[in-house]
C-alpha cells in the first residue's frame, strides 16, 4: 500500500490548482525561510509553472529558492531566473568577503608548520583521570 504525500492529493479529473493561490504559497514559503531574503525575489506563475525572477545575496539562496518553490503543491516546473548581487567590482557581494577571508587564512599558514591550536581547542584532560608524571 502506498501513501500519498501532501504535495500528490487527488482531484477531479482535468483539475489544477489555480496559479495565483500557487503563486501565494509559493511567496509565503519564501518569505519564511530564513536563508532567503525575498524581498528582492518576484514570483509569476502560469499553468503551475513558477518563474523567480530578482536577486539573492548568493548561489545557496538561488537554489534553496528554486527547491522551496519545488515544494509546493500545484508546482508542476520552476524556472530560475535569480541572480546573484554583485558589489561593485563585479564580484558576488557574499563571496568577496569569504574570498578575503580564505586568503588571509592561507597567508598565515604558509610558514610550512601546521597552526598552532586555539585554547579553546586544546584537550583538557576529564576531571576523574590521575594525573601522573612520567620520567
């Protein structure tokens, strides 16, 4: 016996969902989510199919994006037509800062010696364990 999802009810043959309830739930989803910021995001939706179109901030809001509108019910296909916000250099906004940041991290290790651990990474032994000194 096999269980129909939420997203695979039945209706009267030749039925579909109305594209402007789609186009609402498809809004709400977005909106909800916290990894989006939608208000740059616009929805159409015609004969179950969704087109976003706008800008994200980047490349895991575009496609967690496109996989929300996936989940809705009555979605029958999902064009993606979201860019990427670029600064004014031409670079994702997001990921010049991650770049700077990965540079910086290499710059340090370059001396050829493994990094020093932070304290806060350095193990402490469990406070039951003897502690004993070898000679």
């Amino acid at each position: 016996m096999t269980f129909k999802g939420e997203n695979e009810r039945d209706g009267s043959k030749g039925w579909r969902r109305p594209d402007d309830r789609i186009c609402q739930d498809v809004t709400v989803a977005l909106d909800g989510d916290a990894g989006i910021d939608a208000g740059d995001i616009d929805v159409r939706v015609a004969e179950g199919e969704v087109t976003l179109t706008g800008t994200v901030a980047d490349k895991f809001a575009r496609q967690r994006a496109e996989h929300i509108a996936h989940g809705v019910f009555g979605v029958t296909d999902v064009q993606n037509m979201l860019r990427i916000k670029r600064d004014g250099d031409g670079v994702e906004a997001s990921a010049g800062r991650r770049g700077d940041r990965e540079v910086k991290r290499t710059a340090e290790r370059d001396d050829g010696f493994p990094p020093a651990p932070s304290p806060s990474r350095r193990r402490k032994p469990p406070p039951s364990a003897p502690e004993t000194l070898d000679d």
